[in-house]
C-alpha cells in the first residue's frame, strides 16, 4: 500500500527524521492561510500516490500566500499525469504546504528489500533529486548501498561509511548516520517494502532535511498496523486494483490485451512467461488463491472483463483444493453479469475436470479447451 508523502513525513519526524514545516490544504483559502503562517515563501506540492511530481509540474516553488492560493487554485480538482502514472494520471484533491528551504546539495536515502540480498538494503547518493533514475543506470559510481544484519540492524559505521563515500562535510557524517538509522527503524517496524528520502538537502544553513518522503507498506503486515491502514486512499488506486484488494485477489494491472485468471502466484507468473513468450501481452497478474468458491471466482473473472483493454482470455487453472467446476461456474457467471463474451482459452486439469469441461461447453461462451499450458500459449500467438 502506498501512502501519501504527508503521511510519509508525519511518520518520519516520529522517527526523528527531520522534515520541513508544513500542512496540509484542501482549498485555496488554506493554502494562503498555510503560506502565511509560514511566512509567505513557500512550496506547494501536490499529494498524489506517483513520483516525478517536480517534472509534471506538481510542486510549485511560491513567494507569496496569494501565489500560494494561485498554485492551489490551479492544481486542485485536477489530474496529475506524471511518468509513474498512467495516462490518465491520478486525482489532486489536497496539497502539502511547506516553508521554501534554501537548498545547498540533494542527497538520495532510501532502505527498500533487495531480492538477491534476501532482505532490505539501505541505499545512498551524493546525487540525488529529479534525476536519479539517469544517475543509477549512468553513474552507478555515485550510487552506494550497504546490506545491514537483519538481526543487529543497520549499524552506526554503516551509516558513516555512506557519508563517506558521498563525500559529505565532516560534521554531516554523524547526522546522516543518525537519520539513516532512523529511517531504518522506521522501515523495519512499520513494516515498509521502501523508505525514500529524493532529495535529502543539505540546506544553506548546513542542516538535514528530508524535501521528499515516500514510503510504502507491506500489505501482508497491515493486519498488524491499524493506524497505518486508515491511511489507505482508495481513489488513488487503480479502480480495478481497489476492487481485486477489496475481494481478496491478487491483481496487477498490465497494459496487455490476454486477460489471465490463474491460481496460484507462481502459476500466473509463469502463465505471464509463456503469453510474453508467444509474442502476446498480459492484461494483468491474476491469482485467485487456493480456496476461493464461485463467488470468488466470479468477482475475479469480473475484474478481468473490466478491463477494457482485454480482447481474450487466458484461464490456467491447476484443480487442486480449487475444484475445475467451481472455476468454470464462476466465469459462466461473470459473463452472464457482464454481458461480455470474449474468446477465451481455457486449460483446467486436476480435481473435478469433466465437471468443469462441461460446465463450460454447455455454456454457450466462446471458450476453446486445451490441454496444457503449450497448446493454450499456441492460440494466443500473434
Ligand atoms: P517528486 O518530483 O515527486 O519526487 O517531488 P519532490 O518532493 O522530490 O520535489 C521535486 C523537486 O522540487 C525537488 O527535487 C527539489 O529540487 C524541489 N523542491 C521541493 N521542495 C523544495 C523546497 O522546499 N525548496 C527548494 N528550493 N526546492 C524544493
Ligand atoms: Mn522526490
């Protein structure tokens, strides 16, 4: 789950991650009423779940409380398209507004999970701001990461020799050592799968501040963060996202065309593999869980035809606990309730499979049965 950046900040300064002042403003009147509390030079910044704001012109450096409102004005209501979203962009509905720090140099700080780690890593650069995508596939030199001990956590040495290695002033070394330890706490006990300081400024008057702030957390610990799941901004999800949360399913939205219903997570990856292998483009990551019943089924295979870019259907399904004619009395009623009947594919093997077969023939669907997940691939080529 992603969480907004004032979220993000508010949670930072409880870890004693230093973040500028500010507050949150959902119209121009509060905008100029926050400008001027903080003195009239001030950055206005657009709360939405994707990065790349800066470029897309969601932060806006004012200079007066009528400027501010001006900006607010002019972002309010509107949809923020930025390289992290879709087309479409995503809905501005509230703006952060912060006192204007005199930036001297941005920094990078981020602790996320690296797989070949097989656990979090913490990552630092003296080149951090708008660019640091370019800096990482050009400049890997000015990128540097240490791999703390799962069990001791990110150590004091740790943190200074990152300072070192970005070259920072001798009386910045501890600080940052701080504050990356800091972060760090908060990404393990807050359960994070990314803390992101871009930028971490040094400012004029030679001090830390984290600008920026971005954190996202681990679905499956959420049970264990009440507080945090209230942050939960339902309309900045992907519509159909939001609905597969809400049912229980694991969906990811792809800009594919071959809607893909799976069971089991590693099943639908591999079902991904052999669409992409074809020559054709998933619609989406779809894994409908083990125990789900034609409800279930029915919901997930409705969130498939939701999607409007989907032209035809792939169903992998391995019947195990999952019985075949629970999956194919799911989708007969999902079309039924949608009124859609694209072409399907469908591969079904395991418990109840002639149940299912027939369940789906007599259906009147345009469905086509295979036998393995080959033959299935061999109909979706383009
Ligand atoms: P992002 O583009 O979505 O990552 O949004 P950021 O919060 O990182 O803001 C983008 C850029 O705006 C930063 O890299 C800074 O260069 C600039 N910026 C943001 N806040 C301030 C500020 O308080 N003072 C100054 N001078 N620049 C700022
Ligand atoms: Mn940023």
């Amino acid at each position: 789950m992603k969480v907004h950046e004032y979220q993000a900040k508010a949670l930072m300064a409880r870890y004693n991650v230093p973040v500028p002042h500010g507050k949150v403003a959902a119209t121009p009147q509060e905008a100029h009423a926050i400008a001027q509390e903080l003195g009239g030079k001030s950055v206005v910044k657009a709360q939405v779940h994707a990065g790349g704001r800066g470029k897309a012109g969601g932060i806006k450096l004012v200079a007066t409380p009528q400027e501010a409102a001006q900006a607010a004005g002019a972002l309010l209501g509107t949809r923020l398209v930025t390289h992290q979203t879709g087309p479409d962009g995503v809905p501005v509905r509230r703006l952060l507004i912060e006192e204007a720090a005199p930036v001297a140099q941005e920094l990078y700080l981020a602790v996320l999970v690296d797989p070949a780690a097989r656990g979090p890593v913490v990552i630092a650069s003296e080149a951090g701001g708008m660019e640091i995508e370019e800096v990482a596939a050009h400049s890997p030199a000015k990128v540097h990461r240490v791999v703390p001990d799962p069990v001791l956590g990110l150590m004091p040495f740790q943190g200074r020799s990152l300072a070192y290695a970005m070259g920072l002033k001798a009386e910045l070394v501890r600080p940052f050592s701080e504050l990356a330890i800091n972060l760090y706490r908060l990404f393990v006990e807050q359960d994070c799968t990314l803390a992101e300081v871009n930028p971490l400024v040094v400012t004029g008057d030679g001090r830390l501040l984290a600008l920026d702030g971005k954190l996202n957390l681990d679905d499956d610990a959420l049970f264990r963060h009440k507080d945090l799941e209230q942050l939960r901004d339902v309309e900045q999800e992907d519509p159909l996202e939001a609905q597969a949360a809400d049912a229980d399913v694991r969906y990811v939205r792809l800009d594919g065309d071959v809607g893909c219903l799976v069971n089991g997570a590693g099943l639908a990856m591999a079902t991904m593999d052999m669409v992409s292998r074809v020559g054709a483009k998933p619609a989406n990551f779809l894994d409908v869980g083990g125990s789900a019943d034609d409800a279930k089924v029915a919901r997930a295979f409705t969130i498939i035809l939701g999607d409007p870019n989907v032209k035809r259907v792939l169903v992998n399904v391995f019947g195990g606990i999952l019985r075949c004619d629970v999956v194919a009395r799911g989708i007969v009623a999902a079309c039924q309730q949608v009124g859609k009947n694209p072409p399907m594919v469908v591969r079904m093997l395991g418990t109840n499979v002639d149940e299912g077969r027939q369940v789906l023939r007599g259906s009147g669907l345009n469905v086509t049965l295979v036998d393995t997940l080959a033959e299935a691939a061999e109909r979706l080529r383009r």
